[in-house]
C-alpha cells in the first residue's frame, strides 16, 4: 500500500513536471514569433506608372494623395497633358517636373469648369513626371488623365465640316491644322440638332500658348473665332463646354481665303460666266435657291482686312447686306443644294463651299 501511494505521488509529480515543462516550451515559442506591432498611419504610397502620348489613365485621389505618371520627352516637342475629374469632390491640380526632378510647369483651373490642362513645349530630354493631385489636399474622387501631342490629335481640314461629340462633362476634344503668320482663318463650331452642348473654343499657338478664344459661358449654340495668325507651324484648337456642364454632339468647320490650300473635296467651281444681274442682290435674294440649306456666309473684306459674315438664323445682326459680283463668299451648306445664280445653275455639298461669279 505504502509503495503504491509513494508510486502514485511520485508519477503525479512526473506528470506534474512535464505538463510544466510543456507549458514552458508553449511560453519560449510565443516568444520567438514576431508580436503584431502597432502601425503609425502613413500617407498611402503614390499610384501612376507609365503613359505615353495619346493614350489616357484613370486614377483616384484621397486627400494627401499624389499619383505619378512618366513619360520620355524630347526638347522641343510639344505635348497637352489634362486631367479630367470623374468623380466625387476632386479639384485636379497638374504638376511637370523636368528629368531632373525640377517643376517646369504646373496648371489649376485651365481646363474646363475646375480641371487642369498643361500646354507645353519641352526644354530637356529624358523621362518626365506629371504629378497628379488635388490642389489643397482636402478633396478626393477620381480622374482621367490625358497626355497628348499634335501627331496624336485628328488634323482639322480647310472647307468641309468635321462631326464630333463631347461625351463627358469637362472633357475636351483636340484637333490640329496647318497655319501660316499673316493667314486669315475662320473656325466655326455649331452644336448639332438635339445636342444639349454650349460650345466654346480656343486656338493654340504651335507653342501651347493661348491665341484666341471664344466668349465664355455665352449659351449660343455656336461660336465663331475669325483670326489673322501670328505664327507659323501646327495650331491646336480645343473645343469644349466652358463650364464642364454640357455635353453632346456638335460640328466644326474651318475656312481660310488666303495663305492654305483648302482640303480637296467635292466642292463645285463655276466653269461658265453667268450672266450679270443687274445689281447686287440682298444676300436672301440671292441665296433663295437654297433657303433652308445653309447657315452662315463669310466674306473676307481686302480693303479693311476684316470678315464680314451673314447669319441665315439671324438676319438683322449680318455684316453682308448683300452679294456681289466678283467676290468670293464662303457658304456653309447643311446638305446639297443648287445654287442658281446669274442664270447659272452651281451644285453645292454639304459642308463649306467657296463660290463666286462674274459681272
């Protein structure tokens, strides 16, 4: 009895020893592996990556929030970077800083409604960084990003309409052209029939700088820059809704009497001399072959070097009271008519036509 208490007690104590040693080596292997420690909270790590010209990227800003795109630049190339917001709360603010990490360029509101837009020629070579952002580290929401450059953008041809839509408030639509210093252009942009756009424009200079630009916040449903050029080299016109709060469909047209060789296309040129009519008719009479097929004439003035023009939609406000002969007159058809004029018949296309006839 004695041995078997004393061999009970003593395996207990064994049991006893090893259930402790147990514990002690749970104990020595919770202090080996690395305790969860407790985070200080950083700024999240700045998004981006690589874009090149002509293509676009979308991204999200949080306040104290930055995005960094790159892209390989060359000296003298010209390239128009937008930032678009997209959602939520987000006051865009563009940042270019040269290979060197040195601001070149930086732009807040240039764009429409509160969107940014950088227009620059470079001055280094080497890889670029636009920096993206909001401009007070309070606002947040999403964006896109655009980088372009003039042989990334739809060349603007002279006489026939060009069609487009804006399909996103605050975004804008690029096209480029041909000018020369001393060249006398007109631009037209109409919103199309049902289109809630309100149309704005603005001419660049082959240096991103701005030349011209259309009345703001107007609400017409068209607008009209009539510009001598200062330069020579490839003008970029941005056409756009002012406020960033339309969007839709909308026509763009663009004339030059002098200095540029319109576009080819089928655009009739009188071969016979009609016969004179005796004196110039109201720009209504003479025109009353194709009522209701076009909406603006223009007529470039040599002697004051100024635009005259007529508007079908509003009569009273035309500068032409009426046509003459010997003179060349920019019409814009909406669709193909017959203009009969001094006894001859002149087919007329869609789009802009320069005619005129003899006296």
């Amino acid at each position: 009895m004695k041995k078997s208490i004393i061999v009970s007690t003593l395996l207990a104590i064994f049991l006893s020893l090893v259930q402790a040693a147990s514990v002690l080596q749970g104990g020595t292997e919770f202090q080996v592996e690395t305790p969860t420690p407790t985070l200080t909270p950083t700024p999240r790590a700045a998004e981006g990556g690589a874009i090149a010209p002509g293509q676009s990227v979308s991204g999200l800003i949080s306040p104290v929030r930055q995005d960094l795109w790159s892209f390989t630049g060359a000296v003298g190339q010209l390239v128009i970077i937008t930032m678009e917001a997209t959602s939520g709360s987000l006051d865009p603010y563009l940042e270019l800083l040269d290979p060197t990490g040195v601001k070149e360029a930086s732009d807040l509101d240039t764009g429409p409604g509160i969107n940014a837009r950088i227009a620059k020629r470079l001055a280094k070579n080497g890889v670029y960084t636009i920096v993206a952002r909001d401009v007070q580290g309070k606002t947040s929401g999403g964006y896109v990003l655009r980088l372009t450059d003039p042989a990334h953008m739809p060349t603007l041809p002279f006489g026939p309409s060009v069609n487009g839509t804006i399909n996103s408030l605050g975004f804008s639509d690029f096209y480029t052209f041909p000018g020369t210093a001393g060249q006398n252009v007109i631009i037209t942009m109409d919103a199309a029939p049902g289109s809630t756009l309100d149309p704005y424009l603005e001419l660049l200079t082959p240096d991103g700088s701005l030349e011209a630009s259309g009345t703001p916040g107007s609400t017409s449903p068209s607008e009209t820059l009539a510009k001598v050029l200062n330069n020579t080299g490839a003008y970029i016109l941005i056409v756009s809704d002012w406020w960033a709060t339309t969007k839709g469909a909308y026509t763009i047209g663009l004339i030059s009497p002098t200095g540029a060789t319109p576009t080819p296309a089928a655009t009739a040129t009188p071969t016979a001399t009609p016969t004179p009519t005796p004196g110039p008719k109201t720009v209504a009479e003479a025109l009353a072959s194709i009522a209701g097929k076009y909406t603006m004439v223009w007529n470039f003035d040599n002697a004051t070097g100024a635009w005259k023009f007529y508007n079908a939609a509003n009569p009273g406000g035309a500068t032409i009271a009426r046509l003459e002969t010997w003179k060349a007159y920019w019409i814009n058809m909406t669709e193909e008519g017959t203009l009969t004029v001094g006894g001859t018949s002149i087919p007329l296309f869609k789009g802009w036509n320069l005619v005129g006839w003899a006296g």
